[in-house]
C-alpha cells in the first residue's frame, strides 16, 4: 500500500470533519499515551491574496488557526495544524503525525483512518462537483433583427 | 468632548437584561441555534466575516445572533474578538485559480473552458416573495448531475485575454505587501493596502460608490470578466517541519472586472482591470470592490480624478463600518460639559452681537471649530484606530 506523504496526511486530516475522524479512530485500537508539548492553542492565521489573482500579494484578512504538538510517551513528536477553534481536531492531527512515526501504527493508521477518510472526502467533493455541474448553462446570443 | 461620568450602573444593568429578553423573544418558540444561524442564515454570516476581517462562520453566526442581527454590530463584536488572539501564522497566497467551483460565470465570453456555472444564486429569480416559505413547505434537495466526476479545470478568463495581449496583465514582482493591521496607513497608499482596506469594507458604501462610478462620477467602462465562487485551500508555512501544508479551506468570491482602455505612446491601448475578493459567498461586495479598485487607479492610469470614489484617502479612511460606527455613535454619550462650554460661548456672541451690530449690519454667526472637530480630523489622517472603534475624545 502506498505511504501517505507527511503533508498529504495533514491535508487529508485538516480536510475532514474532527467527527469523522474520531468515527474511524476507534478502530486502531489502544493507542500509545501522549502528552501535549504545546497547545491545542487557538491563533490567527493572516491570509493572502493576489491583485487580479495573478500579480502582487494584498492581505485580505485573517482566519482562526488551530495548533497542537505531542509527544508520546518514547518522545516521538508530532504537529498539527486546522483551520478553526477545534482543539480535538489539532490534537488527533498530531497525535496521527507522531503514531505515524512508527512502523507498528503507520499501517493501521493509513488503512482503518486514512484511507476511508480519503474516499469520505472524495466522495463529498465528487458530490459539489456534481451539484455544481447540475447549474452549468450555455447562453445563446440572439441575433437582432431577424 | 466627551468627559467621563459615573452612575447609572444600575439603570445599565437593567437595560442589557430587556436587551437579552427582547432578543430571545417569544419564549413560546425554540431559541435560534447559532448552528441554525450559519446553515440558514449564511449571507449574513459571510457578510460579517468578511467586514470584521476575520473567517470564522460560527463566530459570526454566533456575532449575528448576539446582535439580534444587526449586521454593523455583530462585525464589531467579531473584530473586537479577533483582538485577542495570536497571530500564528502568515498564509501563502490563495490560489482562486484552482478553486473547487461552485458558482463561475463571465459577462465577456459566452463560451469558455470549464463552463458557465450559475451556482446557489438569486439571479433570475423573479424577485416575488415566495408564500410557501411563509407556510413552511418541504423543500426538495439540489440535483446533481452524476455523469459529472471530476470538475473540468476553470482557468482565469483574464489568462486567456492575456495571450493577445489585450488586457493588461497581474504579474507578482514578489513585493511584500503592507499589512494595515500592524503599520498605520499613510497617503498615498499602494494598491495591495488599498485593496486590504477595501476587502474589510463596508458592503454598502463600497456599492454606493462603485455605483457612483457607473452614473458618471469617475466612469470606467466595466464588463464582468469573471466571477467565480467556491472552496479554496489554506496554505501556510510551518517552521517545524520547513513545509508548506494544506490546513483547512474557505469559501471565497473573487470578481475580476474588465475596464476600458489605458495606453500611452510607448504601451498599445489595453484593457485595464480592477479586482475584488472577499470571503465567503460576497458577489455584489467584491463585484463594487472591484470597481472602486479600479476607479481608485485613476492616478496610476493617468486619468483626471473627478469623482469621488477616485480620491483614496477620502474612499478608504471611511469605508471601515467599525470605525465609522464608532465615530459616529460617540455622539450619544454624554456631552454635558462640552455642550455647557458651547453655550456659554453662544451667549457671550449673541451679547457682543447686541452690542455691536446696527439692525442693518448683521454679522454671521459661523460656528467656531471646537477641539473636537481638530482632534477628530488629526485622528483621521495620522492614527488610524481600526480595532477599538470607539474614539473617546
């Protein structure tokens, strides 16, 4: 099976309802014992755009940030980082970046959470997209007079 | 001036107390749920996320609910909040061309890559109050169209107009934009502080402006070049890994306005732009965005400035509703003494005025400019107080 990069996992898991993922947390079963290094804390991240999306960058305001950093219990750190107030959401993202670490939970991690989350998501986009197809129009131009 | 009083707390007291109780209203009815707030009532809520500069729709939603949906209050509680918190980080650019597209529409070409799609819009609809709202009726779900999988990739409409050349280009020469969070505004300003101005703006005045613009103060010709709606990814840097990652997405509009032509003897006549975007679903505001944008490049553009929505400092130091609220608001509070100080000096001129002048030599009697008006205007133009609101003079 294929390794889920650091970043696509923290996407993955930024990207996908806290609910969802604790329903799928479960089944990895008694996991190690973290402490918090830092936070869950709740900031700001200032976001960027650019003038006529292509040119200079402007600020065009911020949104709320959530991180949290863990260790477990052989010191194995982990990150994570979401958009919002939800400090569970940052935590299980760190705690799944420092599980990740080891061989013994990476496979478990990536079959029983990652990989339904992945197809939830996909699932969820295919579903805007076909909504969002459903609106597509063709305007025709009318010839005056005639 | 407004000199400090005391007393009153517990006429206060009792006065926010009604103002819960009005805002729950009839106790016979199920309390609003902020979740309901932002499912049901997510115009408002972009609206407010969008003027208070800060994404967070249960916040606002819960802003909208706490200020029994007064839009300008609900962005003031939402920025206010916004001042407790840290800032963590800074994102990369927004990528609005990869944007999963809900809504994406051009005014200038009929057929384009991608398609025309209308999205979740009040266009076309006629505009009719629909009765069966008022009777509560089942509303069906939205179709799908599920031979659709993959969403057909929408380039930038102006990309396209690019390669003839036509219409000027947005090209990043990798300037780090003023932030006017952190350094007070200063006039002349550039067109990305401008445009971070403009995006906290006020809906309302950014449209009466904009529309200003259309009736002839400042004309500029703009088409629709394209407007699109939907989910962008958030992308920050982390130190700790050295790695720029994907933390959550929003929903944005973006309108990119096509305007008439600039040119010189060295550059051929081109299409010019203006730009507007703004959080959530915002397409009249970044569409008057856009518009101001532009009319705000007169002087770049080497065109006469006779309008109003072309003078910067006149368009951007009023177009924030919190400061504007707060100014204007002030006047409630008690004034007594500087009230006390201006009739005394009424009466000493209506004295002199009986003294001096003859039946047939009236003098006018101008209103002298009190400290206030001084201050007031200083405060304008230097310290430019955008997070507390309220300037106690």
């Amino acid at each position: 099976m294929t390794r889920t990069s650091r970043g696509d996992r923290q996407r993955l898991l930024a990207l996908s309802p806290r609910q969802h993922i604790e329903a799928h947390w479960g089944a990895l079963g008694r996991l190690p014992g973290h402490r918090c290094l830092r936070g869950p804390e709740t900031g700001m991240a200032m976001l960027k755009g650019r003038i006529g999306a292509t040119g200079n960058a402007f600020h065009l305001g911020e949104m709320t940030l959530t991180r949290a950093s863990v260790a477990l219990g052989d010191g194995t750190v982990g990150h994570g980082w979401v958009r919002g107030r939800d400090h569970r959401h940052a935590e299980l993202i760190a705690l799944a970046d420092a599980v990740a670490q080891h061989t013994a939970w990476q496979e478990a991690l990536e079959t029983r959470v990652l990989a339904p989350l992945a197809d939830e998501l996909a699932a969820r986009q295919r579903r805007d997209t076909a909504t969002a197809a459903a609106t597509r129009v063709d305007f025709f131009t009318l010839v005056r007079g005639e | 001036m407004y000199v400090a009083v005391k007393g009153g707390e517990q006429a206060i007291a009792r006065a926010h107390r009604w103002l819960a109780d009005r805002r729950r209203g009839d106790r016979e009815r199920p309390e609003l749920e902020v979740a309901q707030i932002g499912d049901q009532l997510r115009l408002a809520v972009d609206r407010v996320m969008s003027e208070a500069s800060l994404y967070d729709p249960e916040l606002a939603a819960l802003a909208f609910k706490q200020a029994s949906g007064d839009l300008t209050e609900a962005v003031f509680l939402l920025r206010a909040y916004r001042t407790t918190l840290p800032r963590l980080a800074v994102s990369e650019p927004l990528d609005t061309a990869s944007m999963r597209i809900e809504r994406r529409i051009s005014a200038t070409y009929k057929d384009i890559p991608g398609g025309q799609i209308l999205g979740p819009t009040y266009d076309y609809t006629h505009r009719l109050l629909d009765f069966l709202q008022l009777a509560g009726a089942e509303v069906p779900p939205a179709e799908t169209r599920d031979d659709v999988t993959d969403a057909e990739p929408c380039p930038q409409i102006l990309e396209l107009l690019n390669d003839e050349g036509l219409v000027e280009q947005a090209v990043d020469d990798g300037s780090e934009p003023m932030d006017i969070t952190r350094d007070p505004p200063d006039y002349p300003m550039d067109r990305a502080a401008r445009l971070q101005m403009l995006a906290r703006g006020d809906e309302g005045y950014l449209l009466a402006l904009g529309y200003s613009t259309q009736r002839g103060y400042g004309r500029n010709h703009p088409f629709a070049g394209e407007i699109r709606q939907g989910q962008v990814e958030v992308e920050v840097h982390v130190e700790e890994w050295d790695e720029t990652i994907c933390v959550g997405e929003i929903a944005l509009s973006e309108c990119q306005m096509i305007n008439q032509f600039g040119g010189s003897r060295e550059a051929a006549p081109q299409f010019t732009r203006g730009y507007g975007l703004a959080f959530g679903h915002n397409e009249r505001k970044t569409m008057a965005m856009a518009l101001v944008d532009r009319a705000l490049r007169a002087e770049e553009l080497g065109e006469p400035i006779s309008g109003p929505a072309q003078q910067a400092e006149f368009v951007l130091a009023h177009a924030d509703s919190v400061d504007a609220s707060g100014f204007v608001s002030h006047l409630k509070l008690p004034h007594y003494v500087d009230f006390q100080s201006e009739l005394d000096l009424l009466r000493r001129l209506r004295r002199e005025h009986a003294r001096h002048s003859s039946p047939e030599r009236g003098e006018s009697l101008d209103r002298p400019s009190t400290e206030e008006d001084t201050s007031a205007r200083k405060s304008g133009q230097g310290k430019h107080d955008r997070e507390s609101g309220v300037h106690g003079s």
